[in-house]
C-alpha cells in the first residue's frame, strides 16, 4: 500500500511538472506568433528555453524536441529579417540538437514530425544565409537537402513550403554564378534554375488544384490566392531571364512576354514592374556591349512604355508623376518639394528609385548627353527618391557621375560620401563603377576604411556568442 502510495505521489508530482513546463512552452510559443519578435525577445525565448533545459535533467523526449524547436525558430526568424549569418547558424545548431535527439535514428519519426515542414524550412533558410555569406557551395547543398525535406514531410502539395523550396533553388542559382562570373549561366547553375521552374509548374498545378477544390466548397484560410500565384508567375519570369542567350532578340521578347503575363496576374504589379526594370537595366547596358540587338529607336519605345506603367501604378498610390515633373521645373531642388509634400505611399520612394536605376542605365547605354531629358530625369528621379528615403538614390547617382560621359568628380564625391553616411554602400557597392576615381585620394579614404570595417566586422562575428 505504502509503495503503491509513494507511486501515486511521483506521478502526482511529474504530472504537476510537465503541466508547468508546458505552460513554459506554450508561453514561449504565444511570442512566437507575433508578427515580428524583436532581437531582445528573441535572446529571453533563447535564455528561457536554455533555463528549462538545464534545470530538467530528464525532459521527455517531446518536451526537449518542442523546447529546442521554439528556440531555433526564434532564432530563424531574426536571422532571415536582419540577413544575419551569425544568428543564422545558431538557428540551424538548434534544429542540428533535434536531430541529435533521434539517437542513431531510433526516434527520427518523432525528429522529423516535431520538425514538421515548417521547422526543415526553418532549417533550410537558415543555411541558406549561411551559404551566402560564407560563399559555400557545401553549405548551399545542406540547404536545399532541408527544404527537400520540408516538401516531402508535407506531403508534396502544399503550396508554401514547395514555393520556400523554388525561391531557395534560385538563389542557389545566383550564388553559383556569382562565385564564378567568368564562367556565367552555365550547366551547373542552370540545373538549379531549372529545378526551380519545375517547381513552379509543380506550384501551378496546385493551384488550379485548389482553384477547382474552392470552386465546390467553403473558402479555407491555407487556400492558394492569387496573390500566391502571381507570386509563381515572377519568379517564373526571372528565372527565365537568368536563363536566356543574351544575345537573342527572340529569347528577349520572349522573357518579355513571361513578364508582362506575371503582371496581367500579379495584382499589385510593383514587385513584378520594378523586376521587369532590372531585367531592362541589365539588358540595355549588355546591348552597349555584345549583348541583345536591338535598336535604340525599339529601347526608348520599351522604357516609353516603362515609364507609362510606373505614371499608371503611382496614380493608383495617390502619387502623379506628371504633376511633379512640372511642379520639378519650378524648383531648384527636389529638397523644396520634399518639404512640400507630406505623406507619400511607402512605395512611392522605392518606385521613383527603380524608374531612376532603369533610365540611368538607359542613358549609359547610349551616352545620352546632359542636355537629354532623359538625362534630367534619371538625375531628377534618383534625387527625389533619396529625399524621401535616405538610403536610396544617392549610390545609383555617384555611379553615373563617375560614369566616363558624364564624369563629374565633385558631384560623384558628395553622392558617394552621402550614400556612405546613410549605410547604403554596404550591400551594393562595387568598386569597379569607379573606376575614374580609382586614383582620387578622398576615393582612397573612403573606400580603405570600407574594406577594413569589413575585416572587423568578420572579427567580431568570430568572437561573438552564438547564443544567449
């Protein structure tokens, strides 16, 4: 009776402990469904988890898969939102103790389904910044194994995980070409741009799948939209022009068409028309070169009709592009119109941006001269983008400035130091667009201390802790 008894009370008692550490966990979770988890919330997630499972010795199996689950994905979703490597690969060391818990597979059923497609995409993302950061193709492959994973634990047919898998294979694509230029679009980066359309005809199909299912039955909130499908159709059409002979007149117009089908879908339009004007940018200044022949008569018609596009979308944000070009004529600078103008759409700065990379390159291209209008508004455009946003603009006008047609060292020194200032050069800067400034002593300064902060930023990540 005693002993029955004292059995009685210790179940009692592990009871009463996994109520309270499930309490702990579904807490830890509660923050995890918020929008957005800060990097301070992220750290007490991290030293919450750590505290549970160091103070219970003997978790069951499911707990510590949970615990570990929850702490990796914080982590994930910080590293993802700020690009961070660092947070990246403590993220994926997390989701690494999982699989460390199957004991020789013993329990890699139970692994994989605390796991489950969110956690592999989790994984895999995290790898994936990794990847690019340490520029390894080894890291890049475990990578795309977890997202692999994610569409076979789920099953095949849902649509937001596969999609995960399709946008992963090309940056995998882009990573490869950009580790070796010289050799560019070739057999090995064109296998994964590749796999990546046949997921999104893959991606297609499940949609016209569900498309047909929602026909016979009440709307579902994990139901494709179409939003989700025009989402396909973009990366389709960049894929596409990642792919093409750039040469070809017809695989130009092709992709072309590829494009103007995604934005017939994408309901927005903005993401895929500021696509659309890379795609222009990087053509046009290839056509300078040995790129696609096509006419200067037939670009101004296709960057006519870009502009057309761009006036319509910014109508529909409440901004009117024509407008401002006459308002523009009556001011010395685009500062006095910013303090005019109060609110603007948030994409108004990032749209006026675009416009003004694609007419810059435009204007390269063909050398327009500084009396072109074209030429007055690619500067126009670019200045007024950097004053509603800080960060835009300025970098893009130091490159035309330093540009051999239009070579301005003053102008070209005071965009530079001001896009230096605002952060801007960090991920875009490529010392080869200035070359006609290579020799200047001020571009000496400010480019030296770049390369050094670069140095001590890698110092300091290797020291850093990877968790709390």
């Amino acid at each position: 009776m005693c002993k029955r008894l004292k059995t009685t009370i210790e179940n009692s008692i592990k009871s009463i402990d996994q109520s309270v550490l499930d309490a702990e966990l579904s807490s830890i979770n509660a923050l995890l469904q918020e929008e957005e988890t800060s990097q301070k919330q992220t750290w007490q997630i991290g030293k919450r988890v750590k505290t549970l499972l160091e103070s219970h010795k003997d978790l069951p199996l499911a707990t510590q898969l949970d615990a570990y689950f929850l702490w990796g994905a914080a982590l994930a979703r910080l590293a993802s939102l700020h690009e961070d490597s660092t947070l990246a690969t403590a993220a994926a060391d997390k989701f690494e103790q999982m699989k460390l818990l199957s004991q020789n597979d013993v329990h890699e059923d139970a692994v994989d389904a605390a796991l489950g497609p969110v956690g592999f995409s989790l994984w895999g993302s995290s790898l994936l910044i990794v990847a690019i950061e340490t520029q390894s193709q080894k890291v890049l492959k475990h990578a795309l194994e977890k997202f692999q994973q994610a569409v076979h634990v789920d099953g095949g047919t849902t649509f937001e995980t596969r999609f995960q898998y399709a946008k992963a294979l090309k940056e995998g694509g882009d990573l490869v070409v950009f580790l070796d230029p010289q050799k560019g679009i070739s057999k090995s980066t064109n296998s994964y741009y590749i796999e990546a359309l046949n997921e999104c005809k893959k991606l297609e199909t499940i949609y016209q799948n569900e498309k047909i299912l929602d026909q016979k039955q009440e709307t579902d909130d994990d139901f494709v939209t179409l939003d989700d499908f025009a989402a396909v159709k973009l990366l389709e059409a960049v894929l596409y022009s990642q792919m093409e002979d750039a040469t070809s007149r017809d695989a130009f117009y092709r992709t072309l068409s590829i494009f103007q089908s995604a934005m017939v879908v994408n309901c927005g339009k903005i993401e895929a028309l500021i696509e659309l004007t890379t795609y222009y940018g990087i053509r046009v200044l290839s056509s300078a070169t040995n790129g696609v022949d096509l006419s200067l008569l037939e670009w101004i018609q296709l960057f006519d009709a870009l502009e057309a596009q761009y006036t319509t979308i910014l109508r529909e944000v409440g901004f009117d592009l024509q407008a401002w070009h006459d308002g523009w004529k009556k001011h010395d600078m685009p500062f006095k119109l910013c303090q005019e103008e109060e609110d603007f759409h948030a994409q108004v700065p990032h749209l006026l941006h675009s416009l003004g990379k694609g007419f810059a390159a435009f204007v390269k291209a063909f050398k327009v001269t500084k009396t072109d209008p074209r030429w007055t508004k690619t500067v126009n455009l670019l200045q007024f983008a950097h004053c509603l946003h800080d960060q835009l603009g300025s970098y893009e006008l130091a490159c035309l400035y330093a540009f051999p047609a239009y070579q301005d060292e003053d102008q070209c020194r005071i965009w530079l130091e001001t896009a230096h200032s605002y952060g801007a050069l960090e991920d875009e800067f490529d010392v080869d667009q200035f070359h006609t400034m290579h020799e200047k002593a001020w571009f000496q300064c400010l480019t030296h201390p770049l390369e050094q902060d670069d140095a001590w930023e890698q110092d300091e990540e290797d020291g850093r802790v990877l968790t709390p």
